[in-house]
C-alpha cells in the first residue's frame, strides 16, 4: 500500500510553483533516490526537457497523486493543470475505459499496478472520451521510480495518443469482415436462380460486418412524366433503429427538386457520399436527420456501365468516420451487385429469346397448315402459295441450308455408261 504523506504535502497545487518544493524534506528521499539528488540541483533545465517531451509525462508522489504534469499531457487528455495536479490517475475527471468499453477498477489502473508490482507496466490500453472531441485511445505506461526497497510510491507514467492506430486496425478488421460478406454475396449471387430472393440475407450480413444500423438498396427508374425517380427497393436494419420501409420519402423520391440534387452528379460518375448528416445541405438534413442518421455511407451501383442505383450505409448510434479501406471494400459490395444483376438481365434475355423461339415454331408446326397435295406449297396468312423452307424462315428464327440427297443425285445426276 502507498504511504501516506504529511499534511503539508497534501496542501492543494497552484499555478507553477514546483512540485519537488511541495514535497517535504522527510519524504524527498522516497520521492527521489538518493543517487538521483543532483535532479534537485539542475531542476530548472529538466523541466524545460520535460514540458518539451513529444510524450505526455505525470509524476506521481508517495501517495500517488500527480505532482506534475507536461503540455502533452494535458493535449491528451483535454483537461487543463489545475484538473489533473494534486489527483491521482483514477481520480482525473475523464471518462477512461477499459478497451471493452467497460469501467477501469482502481486497482487495475497502471500506476497503482506499478507500486504494487514493483514493475514497469507497459502500453496498458484504454478508450478515452475527451470533452467535445470524438473517441480517443490511449496507451499508458507506469513505472515506479527510486528504489523498491526503500518503500517508493513514486511513479513515472507516460501517455501516448494511439488513436489512429488503433482505428487502422479497426478499419482493417471491418474491411476484413466486409470482404467476407462480399465473398458470401457472391457465392449466394452464383448459386440463387435470382439475385432477387438473396438480397435480405445479403444486406443483413453487410450491415453486420459493416458495424451500421441501417443498409439498404435504391433503384433509379422513370416516372410516366419523363422525370428521373428512385425508390427504395430493400433494407435490413438493426434492432434498435426504425426501419424506413414505410416512409413515403424512400419509396417515391424525385431526383430534380427532392432536396437530393447534389446525389446526382457524384453517384452518377461513380463517386460515393459519405459523412456526418449535421455537416450535409440544409435540404438534405431535412430528409435525412429525421430517420436518425448520424452518418452515411452511400456508394452507386452500376449495370452494363449505366448508373441503375445505390447502396446506402447508416450509422445512427455515432459519426463515424468512414476509412478508405471500409469505403473500397463496400464499393466492391456494390460492384458484386452489379454484376449480378446484370447476369439477371442477360439470363432473362436469352430465357427469353427461347422463349420467342418456341413460340414461332409452335406456331409453324402445330395445328392446321394448308399445303398443296402436288407441289407441297404452303398457303400463308394473306392466301398466298410460298415454298415451305420460305414459310418457315419468315415465321421462325430457322436458317435453312441448301444441298442435294443422295437419292436426287442418282435420280437426276445419273451419270451415264459407255456404249460398248
């Protein structure tokens, strides 16, 4: 356990005065060892290279309580010196969790791990949720100063800002998980007899691995005015969010004078839209506000190289900043759509093209066909005799080829033989 320290090193910190001068003589020694006096003397030049550290840096008392601070320091945490001096670690007024998101117990924080442990705790991580300012993470490091045997509580403890790092290696996870899902829509694309009956379970497993509320599929088509429409065809939706299947806003919404406008020409040249919804038009807020978005990813999909529609992405429990690598990984989502409705349509056609096909024949060689008895003519729609291989390339897709029998060419090539 820490030692308690006399009152007068207890009395509250203010302004700059320095804090080995609060510390009483009788307690220096446990502060700083005894090799280490000659801090005491060049004090004023290692508080320069402190304040300039690139780190942030705290030093701790016997008793645990910070009695310094660097500039970087208190960038990292957003609190000001009068916030963090004269506190220990656990009692700063930040909101600092465990990475799960969970509260940190007092014993579990570096500092007092370090003095307990008599060991050098390194890059301990935490979340961090600084006033006015998106979600931070923090890397800690504690390690107990002077000598263990003398019974030191002091602690030297370092902050970095690892906040970048660690949304690259979230970014690179979702993407992961986004491709797999990609992977899955593509086999469940392959093996479906339509894109069509594969869709919610597809956008299910997207909007899961995207780690969004809300994904969803527009579609473009012309209204009987001539006027360029879209409407919302699917969605899936997380639990805690209102599905937007019934708003009249999704299923008819035209592009010229919707309050949309800006879509247009950025989906049409196949960019994507992406961002915090407060940041968007006013026009746009107005639509998009009122189903909770607090930010959107929406990416085209394209077919036979013609803008057919888009993917929508919500996220309306915080604004998200999107990565590229989520961002290309979810483009790659909509080009898997593309292509699979564009197999659709080329499957249509041909099963189409049988069908027309069978139908001409039908036609040809069912129910009653006039014919001449003498020279096989056949009698048309307008009461005209044509030639069968005539009647039949007009009303089919049949090409006919021309040669001679083998009994033709005995009856009518018959070569003759010499006369002896």
């Amino acid at each position: 356990m820490r030692k308690e320290v006399p009152a007068s090193s207890k009395q509250a910190v203010s302004g700059n005065t320095d804090p080995v001068d609060r510390i009483s003589p009788g307690n220096r020694g446990r502060f700083l060892s005894s090799q280490d006096g000659w801090i005491l003397d060049n004090w004023t030049e290692i508080q320069k290279i402190f304040q300039a550290m690139n780190r942030g840096l705290m030093i701790t008392d016997p008793a645990g309580r910070i009695v310094q601070v660097n500039a970087m320091a208190r960038t990292i945490t957003g609190l000001k010196r009068k916030q963090i001096l004269n506190r220990t670690l656990f009692e700063l007024p930040w909101r600092i969790t465990c990475p799960n998101g969970l509260p940190i117990p007092a014993e579990r924080m570096p500092d007092i791990r370090a003095v307990q442990e008599q060991r050098v705790i390194r890059n301990a991580v935490f979340g961090l949720k600084r006033p006015g300012k998106d979600h931070a993470w923090v890397g800690i490091t504690a390690a107990p100063l002077g000598n263990a045997g003398k019974g030191t509580g002091a602690v030297m403890i370092t902050l970095s800002d690892i906040t970048h790092i660690r949304q690259a290696e979230e970014a690179l996870q979702i993407r992961n998980a986004i491709l797999e899902a990609v992977s899955f829509a593509a086999k469940r694309f392959l093996l479906s007899h339509s894109w069509n009956e594969c869709i919610p379970e597809i956008l299910e497993h997207l909007g899961r691995a995207a780690g969004v509320s809300r994904t969803y599929i527009f579609r473009n088509h012309t209204a009987s005015d001539g006027e360029l429409m879209t409407s919302q065809q699917y969605e899936w939706s997380h639990d805690h969010v209102m599905p937007q299947t019934d708003n009249p806003e999704c299923q008819i919404h035209y592009w010229n004078g919707g309050g949309m406008e800006r879509w247009v020409p950025i989906l049409s040249r196949g960019d994507v839209i992406h961002g915090h919804v407060k940041n968007f038009p006013e026009s746009e807020k107005m639509l998009l506000l009122p189903q909770e978005i607090k930010s959107m990813l929406v990416v085209p999909v394209r077919v036979e190289s013609e803008w057919w529609g888009f993917m929508g992405y919500d996220d309306c429990t915080r604004e998200r900043i999107w990565s590229p690598a989520e961002i290309d990984a979810l483009k790659t989502a909509a080009d898997t759509l593309g292509v699979a409705i564009e197999r659709g349509r080329l499957e249509e056609q041909g099963r189409q093209l049988q069908e027309n096909l069978q139908n001409a024949l039908a036609k040809v060689l069912s129910g009653y066909l006039p014919i001449c008895a003498v020279c096989k003519k056949i009698r048309d729609e307008n009461n005209e005799w044509r030639l069968v291989e005539s009647y039949i390339r007009d009303h089919s897709e049949l090409v006919f080829s021309h040669g001679i029998c083998p009994e033709c060419v005995k009856k009518f090539y018959k070569e003759e033989t010499p006369s002896k």
